[in-house]
C-alpha cells in the first residue's frame, strides 16, 4: 500500500487539505499533521476540529505537530513513503522549510523529503506574493519541492467550489502519478 504524509498548515483553504484526505482515505497509507494555526483556521472555516478528521477518517495516523519522535521525522522511514503533501502551505511554513528551521514536525518532515529526495508538494496560498515568498518558492524549488498554487483553472467548466477545490487537489495527485477524475482534463471527452 503507497504510504503518504499530509500536512495541514495554517492557511486559508484548509477544505483542500480535507479533500485530500478523502481522496486518499482509505485506499492509501496516510500519516497525518495539522499544525496549531490550522486548527484554528479549521474550526474558522470549516467549523470543524481535529478529533472530527480523526473520526471521519479512522485509519490514518495523526500527529501532533510537536512530536518530533513521530517515525515520519526520520529519513530511514520517510524514505518509504511516496510523498508529503503540504495542503494548503502557509507562507509561514514555506518560510521554515525554505530556511532550514525545524520549529515543528511539519518543517522536519519537509526537510526530511528534500534531503531523502521524496517527493514534497507544496501548496501555497496567499495573495499577494512578497518577493520574500516568491524566494523562498525558488529556493525550495531548485531544493527538489514542487510548488503547485492554490489557483484553480477555469477550463474545465467549475460548476461549483467544490469543482474549484478538486482542480487543484487533483493537480496535486497529478504530481505523484495517482489516477483520478476529479477534474475534465484540457479537451477531455470533447475530441
Ligand atoms: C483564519 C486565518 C487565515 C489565514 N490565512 C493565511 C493564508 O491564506 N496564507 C498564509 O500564508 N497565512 C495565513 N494565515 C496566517 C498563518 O496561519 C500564520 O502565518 C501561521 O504562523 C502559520 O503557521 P503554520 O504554517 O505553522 O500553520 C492565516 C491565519 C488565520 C488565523
């Protein structure tokens, strides 16, 4: 079973993070980490808290963003693991990553994909960008991550947010060659 780690920060878009989550949930292995900010952001805009993720989705792993014991922390296991996804990714914690600093497990788990060479995808939202997050987006780039935005397309005809909120989840799966339908891709069944 592919083994993934998904990592909510504290930025606004929690719901892609959520999305991902039952996307994957239960097919795939999943560890788990939302940090302090995004549990509030979750409770603000979602109106939910962490227990309610952990019930909904009983077979992957949480942890807390302070436990740097967390297996995941370590290369000789995340080099195991597919990718991590962090969905969506505060500038904060580009910043961290970006600039070595291991505040939480988060930024340890980022460091531990780039130097591991596992796959990190970073999902960045805000607007607009600092030269400062631009950067660090390059830094962590030329570092191996790929930077996917928080921008969804409007070609493929979004009836609905959620329609808006799989584009970019599924680009996000795109990146780690999983199958899904979540969006028509360009001229899909119009050839
Ligand atoms: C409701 C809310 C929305 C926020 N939205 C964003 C955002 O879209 N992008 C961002 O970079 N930071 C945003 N922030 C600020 C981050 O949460 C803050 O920088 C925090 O330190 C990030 O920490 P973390 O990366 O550990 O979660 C938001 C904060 C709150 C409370």
């Amino acid at each position: 079973m592919k083994k993934f780690v998904l990592c909510i920060t504290g930025a606004s878009g929690v719901i892609y993070g959520v999305r991902t989550l039952e996307v994957l949930h239960p097919e795939f292995d999943l560890d788990v980490v939302i940090s302090s900010t995004a549990k509030v952001v979750l409770k603000e805009e979602l109106g939910l808290v962490q227990e309610d993720l952990e019930k909904r989705f009983p077979r992957a792993r949480f942890w807390n963003e302070k436990d740097f014991t967390a297996p995941i922390a370590s290369g000789s296991t995340l080099k195991l693991y597919e990718a991590v996804f962090v969905i969506p990714c505060s500038t904060g914690t580009l910043g961290c990553v970006a600039g070595g600093v291991n505040i939480n497990l988060i930024h340890r788990v980022c460091e531990v994909a780039l130097k591991e060479r596992v796959k990190l995808v970073m999902v960045v939202r805000e607007a607009p960008y600092s030269l400062i997050h631009l950067e660090n987006m390059v830094k962590l780039t030329k570092a191996g991550a790929v930077i996917v935005p928080a921008s969804p397309a409007f070609y493929h005809g979004p009836k609905t947010v959620d329609d808006l909120i799989n584009f970019v989840v599924g680009k996000v799966l795109d990146q780690v060659g999983l199958d899904h339908s979540l969006f028509k891709r360009w001229k899909e069944g119009r050839l």
